[in-house]
C-alpha cells in the first residue's frame, strides 16, 4: 500500500505516470486511425475511378 | 545599349529600397504613428491601472516597457511586405536583377528607421511616466535601439513566411515571440539591473551580438521565404 | 551505401521499409518502458531530499528530452529537405512535429506537477528548463500552425522548413538567455545539476526510460511518415497498385 501512497506524493507521482500512459496510448491510437482514414479515403477514390475506366 | 550599362551597384540597390519604404512611410505618416501611439498608450494605461506608487512603478517599468516595444513592432511587421504584396510590387522585386537580399534589407531599414528609431526617442519620455532613475534611461534607449533592430531583421522572416495568408497578423505574432523572447529577456533586464545601480553590460552585449548576427544571417532567410511564399 | 540512401529517399521503399521496422522498434521501445517504471517506481530507493516525489524524473526528463530531439529531427529534416529537395524529408519533418509537441506538453505538465510539492507553486518562472520548453511549445505550435495555414502542400513544405531552421538557431540561443534571467536569482531547480552522480540504482531506469522513449517514439514517427507518404504520393502509380492488389494493409 505504500507503493500507492509514493511516502505522501502518490496523487504527484501517479498522475505523471498516468498521464505519460494516456500520452503513448493516445499517440499511437491516433496515428493508426489516421493513417486508416487516409488509407480508406484512398481506396474508394481509387477504386471508384478504376470501375469508371 | 548593353544591358550591363546604367545597371545601379549593389549599395544603391539597398538604398533605392530603403528609400523606397522610407517615402512611402512619409507620404503616410499613420504607419509611423501607429506603432509610437500604441507604445505610448501601454506606458500610460499601466501607471493609470497599478496606482500611482512609485516604487511599484520603477519595479514594473523596464518591463512594461519593453513588452510594449516588442508589441509595437510586431504590429508594425504585419505590413512590411503586404502593400507590397497586394499591388503586386512584390513580384516585381523577386524578378528584379538585383540581389532580393538586399533589397528585402532596404525594406527591413526603412522598417526599422520607421519603427523602431523613433520607439528609441520618445522611450526616455515613457520612463519619466515610470520614475525611472537617470542611469536606466540611457540603457534603455540602447537596449531599445539593438532589441529593435533585431526585431525588424528577424520579425522581416516571419512577416515574408506569412505574407497573404489567411489571419496573418495572430500567426506572425506566435511565429515572432519565439524569436523575441531573448531579445526581451535581455533588455529588459539590462535596464533593471542599471536602475538598481548593478552591472548590465552581460545583457548589453548579448544584445548586440544578437543585433550583429541578426544582420549577418536574417536578409537571406527573409530573401528564401519571399521567394517560397510567393511561388 | 549511396545507394542505400538513393532507395531510402524513394517513398515506395520507405513506406514498406517503415512497415517492417516499426515492430522492431516498439516491442523493445514499450518492453524497456515497461522495466524502466517498474524499476524506477519500486526498486529504485527514495531522494534522501525530495522523498518519492523525485520518481516523477523518470517520466519527465524522457519526456523533455525526447521534445528537443524531435526538434532536431525535425530540423534537421528540414534542411535536408530544403537543400537537397528531397520532399521526403519534409515527410518526416511533418510527422515528427505533432509528437514533438505531444511530449512538450507532457514534459510541462511532469514539471509542473512535480513542482507544486517541490516549490509549492504550480509554475517557477526561475527553473530555466521549464520556461524553455514552454518557449519550445510555441516553437511547436508556430511549426503546425504555419504548416495548416498554407494550402499548397510544397509550399507549406518549404516555408516550415525556413521557420524550423530559423527556431533552430534560436534554441540555444532562447536557452541561454532564460538561463542568465533565471540566475539573476537564484531560482530552484527540478533536477540537480549533478546529474549521473546519481546512485545506479537510480540511473539505470532513467536511462531505460530515455531509451525506451526513442525507440517508441520512432516507432511511432515511423508510422506517421507512412501516412504522410501515403497522403502525399496519393495521385502515383505505385499507390495506386499497392491499393489495387488486394493485401492486408494496417
């Protein structure tokens, strides 16, 4: 319990961890979903021109 | 007759530049004047809104004053290359012979000989406003006189980058307070450390050697960013 | 090797190039994370001055760190891409500054937090460290806010690439200035100047948490230039047929 408690600063310590965490996750989710639309967007384009030829 | 006859040298190129600006500016004198009222303004709303104190008003003077400098300039940057830009003389000095440096740095001097040279004479008049002792006026006008010219060479890169572009003006001033904020931090400091009667030449020289470097690197970077903006 | 370099600047072989690569970099990035925190929050025994407040190192200083390096890259990236007109590089110049920023803001709020039990305020305009990287922020911002407001992807290109430059040879230029401010009085710092004269048991985590960062974090620049690429080269041959063949794409 005292792991949690950081010797009176866990609020201090574990929001920074926290925060870190929600940083990477939120970097990485991002980027993925990003580079999807993009992907998805391109395909329909595309694919919508081939059908057309 | 051979093009190379009559062709100006490279001096009078800058010259006719800045000369350029400079009668331009004359037959306008609000560009002038704006900057200056603004200045102005800052340095007598502050004492009007912080009470009379003159400890308090020595304490936040050589601050107050050079944020109001640096704001000044940063409006007055907003128009060095847009009347230009609008009326299409713009293109015409990138397809000029001569070197675009220099005549961006023509521009650049008639900007700061319009702007900053007369924030540097009406300064000893605001720090009467703020109390200051004798010894910081001189320090502030020169801190002043080399913060400016920073800005104006280094301001010159943004306002080329922004030139035309859609909310111009807020987009050069957070390009500009990156670039400002040393020159800020010196100056201002520099006159507080001479009104309290301490050594201030550290923040001097820095100023001028941020002035000198300025000088020598910030035309070729404006020179490359007219050209890109203006593709 | 020229060679090599010749192929690495092509953006088809980027794009696979970068698909391989980024597994490698993130399994090791995330597992050294993973040791650095635990190690940094458990086994590494408390500051015999800041208690356990002084953990928060191992998520700050990697944060900050990792700010001025994507800076760099980022710089110069640009450079690069300005002088060898390699339009690449502006790809990676343009992944790299939304991620640079992300760590800045982290880096500020670690600081800050870590301050208010430290100083008792929740911002100390004397720590130079802190008001650099706030003045790096605004680096930051100026880079993406440039870079949206120009419509013309090649020229958006070219003039954040001048105003990376420019900031560039500001950096240090900033850092010393708010260094000579701040020790005009003597302000507190966050981290002790002393450095790696830390207790190994201290260190070996910090160094495990900066590693772990880059190494995620190139991960992840990796893949955000894959976007970029993907989104640049849109109207090319070669996307087209990647998008025609059917393939499992991430």
């Amino acid at each position: 319990m005292d792991a949690l408690a950081m010797g009176g600063y866990g609020a201090y310590v574990w929001s920074c961890f926290a925060m870190t965490f929600a940083v990477f996750v939120f970097n990485s989710w991002r980027a993925r979903v990003r580079h999807r639309a993009v992907y998805r967007d391109l395909e329909v384009r595309i694919k919508a021109v081939e059908e057309r030829l | 007759m051979r093009p190379d006859d009559n062709m100006p040298g490279l001096l009078s190129a800058l010259y006719a530049s800045a000369r350029r600006d400079l009668l331009l500016a004359w037959k306008r004198p609000g560009d002038i004047l704006n900057p200056l009222f603004f200045f102005a303004m800052v340095g007598t709303l502050f004492p009007l809104a912080v009470g009379p104190s003159v400890e308090q008003l020595q304490f936040i003077g050589p601050g107050v004053l050079w944020v109001a400098a640096l704001l000044a300039m940063l409006l007055s940057l907003n128009g060095l290359f847009l009347a230009d830009f609008e009326d299409g003389s713009l293109e015409q000095l990138l397809v000029s012979p001569q070197p675009l440096v220099l005549l961006a740095l023509g521009k650049t001097v008639a900007h700061w000989l319009t702007t900053g040279l007369p924030l540097v004479i009406i300064s000893p008049l605001m720090a009467v406003t703020f109390h200051m002792p004798p010894q910081s006026i001189g320090v502030l006008m020169l801190t002043l006189g080399l913060g400016t010219i920073s800005l104006s060479l280094l301001g010159s890169i943004g306002a080329a980058l922004t030139v035309g572009l859609h909310r111009g003006t807020a987009l050069l001033s957070l390009l500009i307070l990156p670039v400002g904020m040393p020159v800020l931090i010196f100056g201002a400091r520099s006159v507080s450390l001479a009104a309290a009667g301490d050594t201030y030449s550290a923040g001097v020289s820095a100023l001028a050697a941020y002035a000198v470097g300025a000088l020598a690197l910030a035309p070729y970077a404006t020179a490359a960013a007219l050209r890109i903006s203006n593709e | 090797m020229l060679t090599f370099l010749h192929k690495m600047a092509s953006p088809p072989h980027f794009y696979g190039l970068a698909n391989t690569l980024g597994p490698w970099l993130a399994v090791p990035g995330y597992l050294l994370i993973a040791f650095g925190a635990f190690a940094g929050l458990f086994v590494a025994p408390p500051d015999y001055q800041q208690g356990d407040a002084f953990r928060i190192i191992y998520v700050h200083v990697p944060a900050a760190y990792l700010s001025m390096m994507a800076y760099m890259l980022m710089a110069v990236a640009s450079g690069i891409g300005l002088i060898w007109r390699i339009k690449l590089a502006h790809a990676v110049a343009a992944a790299a500054a939304p991620l640079g920023a992300a760590f800045t803001l982290l880096a500020l709020a670690t600081g800050s937090i870590w301050g208010k039990p430290m100083w008792g305020t929740w911002w100390e305009w004397g720590d130079p460290r802190l008001t650099s990287e706030l003045i790096l922020l605004f680096l930051y911002f100026g880079y993406m806010a440039l870079r949206s407001a120009i419509d013309d992807t090649v020229k958006a290109d070219k003039a954040s690439a001048v105003l990376a430059l420019v900031g560039a040879v500001n950096v240090p230029i900033i850092h010393f200035s708010v260094e000579w401010w701040s020790s005009l009085h003597q302000g507190p710092t966050l981290v002790k100047e002393g450095g790696p004269a830390m207790d190994p048991a201290m260190l070996y985590p910090l160094l495990a948490m900066i590693v772990g960062f880059t190494l995620v974090f190139g991960a992840q620049v990796l893949r955000r230039i894959r976007t970029e690429v993907l989104y640049r080269e849109r109207r090319t041959n070669w996307v087209r047929h990647m998008i025609l063949t059917p393939e499992g794409e991430s």
